[in-house]
C-alpha cells in the first residue's frame, strides 16, 4: 500500500510581500500548522533567538517535540541548524549552478544535467528530499493537524520540493505592491522587523535587524526576479494546484480573500480566526512574527517615504511588469 502523502501549502513570494502574517493567519485555523520559513536559514544565535511563543527557541516546548518526532524518523535535528534548505552541504560547484533563480524548463533542464554530474549532489539531494519530508511531518504530527505551511518564499526551494515524491503540494503566489516591497528592501528594520526596536533580529533584547538596506533600484530588481521565478515554477504545475492573491486584498477584504484561500486548500472557512496572534503559535522568521498587535491593516507607507526619484528609478526597473501584475501609477 502506498504512502500517504504530506500536505504542504507553500507560500512563494518576493521577501517583505506580507508571507509572515499571511502565514500566521492560515496557522490560526485549526486545520493547519505554520512555524514560519521551513527552509529555516540565518536563525542566529540560539542562545538568544526567540520562538513567536517568546520562549527561546532552544527551550521552547513544541520544537523540543520535533526534535523527539524527527529522531524518531532516524533524523538528527535541531531548529538552530535544522539542514532543510537545498543548498545545506553544497559544494562550490552546486552553489554556483543552484544561485540563478529558476527560469524556463529548457534552462532548468541543464541546470539539472550540470547538478547530475556532481556525485555529491547525486547523493545529498535524496537525502535533503528525505530530510524535508520528515521534518514537514514531525510538525504536523506535533501540532496534531494534516497540512503545514512552508513561508520559504523562493523559487528553487519549491522546484525541487514539487518532486518530493512523498510530499503533496499546493502554492499561493502572494503578491505586494512592489513599491512597498522595495520601502521594505531599503530599511528592513524599519518596515520589516518587529516593531519592538528591542525584538529586531529575533533576539532577545538584540535589537539589530540581520537583513542590510538595499537602494530602491536592488529592491526593485528583486521583487521583479522573485515574482518571475514563481511564475516559472508555477507553469509546471496543474493549474488547480496553486493560486494568485494580493497582499492589499488580504489587508483590505480579509474574511473573503480568507475565506477564498481556505476553499482552496480544501479546509472549513467557518473556522478562520482574525485573532491569529492570540492563537498559539511556533514561527521562526520575520521580526514582525513577535509583534502582539494582530490588527490587519494595509502598509502603504511607501506613498509618503519614497521621494519622486525613488519612484522613478523604481519604474525604470519594472516597466510593465508592475502593471501585469496588477498595480497602476
């Protein structure tokens, strides 16, 4: 008899797109898990790196959990350094060939006939496939649901998650105004952390945001590149298997986009709590996952902090691709 397959929603995204909160909204339902980005890369010090629950990390009760349902699958693993993203373990020449973002299946298809002449990668990537399936269920199991969702955003992690032969998988493509994105690029810690200076980082009593200011015009290239990558992947994919949804429609129609989102995945809508945060919850990630406030409101400061000349740079960058996607001058 077959195995059955894990359910996982993946959250693909451009950073700074509203994925953390999008992701703690799904969480809130009973039906689902989310702690965040499963990928769980650049945590920090464990020593001081906080669970949404506040409690350390390396002391919080729920991952303890999985860590007892990961060794149970024989796997060794420890949220600080959990080994889940697709390039753990790779060598020069697999990082080079994993660091253009995912593009038309010709290109992929030598992209993975270059990756196949590696024996390293040959052999590291049944086991990360492995490793990844494991992990998703140990959540699930842990948090006594079926489905998890994965915030990781990027690209090449769900190319390759998407031929996880025991994984079953659906995407929504969350979108933002790039010109929030890019406000988000330039000052993280500002439009992107925890609003509690003291919190930034996801340390306790930090303070310091780990992600570096980018001009406007890296902001903007970057929300352009992520959000072509997504399409690439999704036009693999079946088209009953993944949905589009704005971040502004989240913020502005939240119980419909909600309830559209829940319908989709194939969970009861009735179900849905606008109080996410009071909710228990386990993610690692965004600073923003700290914040108490749990009222759901549109972010379009960029109207007002980003000067004329930002603007333009930014629509020299997106041309018509800012309007494909939705959004006007």
């Amino acid at each position: 008899m077959s195995r059955k397959k894990q359910q996982l929603i993946y959250l693909a995204a451009a950073s700074h797109s509203g994925s953390t909160m999008t992701a703690m909204l799904l969480g809130a339902h009973p039906d689902l898990c989310s702690v965040g980005e499963l990928k769980a890369v650049h945590l920090g010090d464990k020593a001081s790196y906080l669970c949404s629950c506040k409690t350390l990390v390396s002391e919080c009760a729920f991952w303890q959990g999985v860590s007892e349902k990961m060794a149970q699958r024989g796997q060794d693993f420890c949220i600080s350094a959990a080994g889940m993203d697709i390039r753990s373990g790779a060598t020069p020449y697999i990082l080079k060939l994993l660091k253009p973002l995912v593009r038309t299946p010709f290109m992929e298809l030598i992209r993975d006939c270059l990756l196949s002449l590696s024996p390293i990668w040959r052999k590291q990537l049944p086991i990360l496939q492995k490793r990844n399936a494991d992990y998703i269920s140990a959540i699930a199991e842990k948090a006594g649901v079926e489905i998890v969702v994965d915030s990781s955003k990027v690209g090449i992690r769900l190319k390759y998650l998407l031929k996880n032969k025991d994984l079953d998988i659906k995407v929504i493509w969350l979108v933002r105004d790039g010109r929030g994105v890019s406000l988000a690029y330039k000052n993280p810690s500002e439009y992107a952390d925890a609003k509690d200076a003291r919190l930034r980082g996801g340390g306790s009593d930090v303070g310091i945001t780990q992600e570096q200011g980018r001009a406007i015009k890296e902001g903007a290239h970057e929300w352009v590149r992520c959000n072509q990558e997504t399409e690439a992947v999704l036009a693999t994919m079946p088209k009953e298997k993944w949905m589009q949804v704005h971040y502004e429609d989240i913020c502005n129609n939240t119980e419909q986009t909600l309830d559209s989102i829940f319908e989709f995945i194939g969970v009861d809508s009735t179900k849905k709590r606008l109080d996410f945060k009071t909710v228990d919850h386990h993610v690692v990630g965004n600073g923003m996952r700290l914040d108490d406030a749990e009222v759901i409101e549109l972010d379009d400061r960029w109207k007002e902090q980003l000067s004329k000349t930002e603007l333009k740079c930014f629509y020299d960058v997106v041309g018509e691709y800012h309007n494909s996607l939705g959004y006007t001058e």
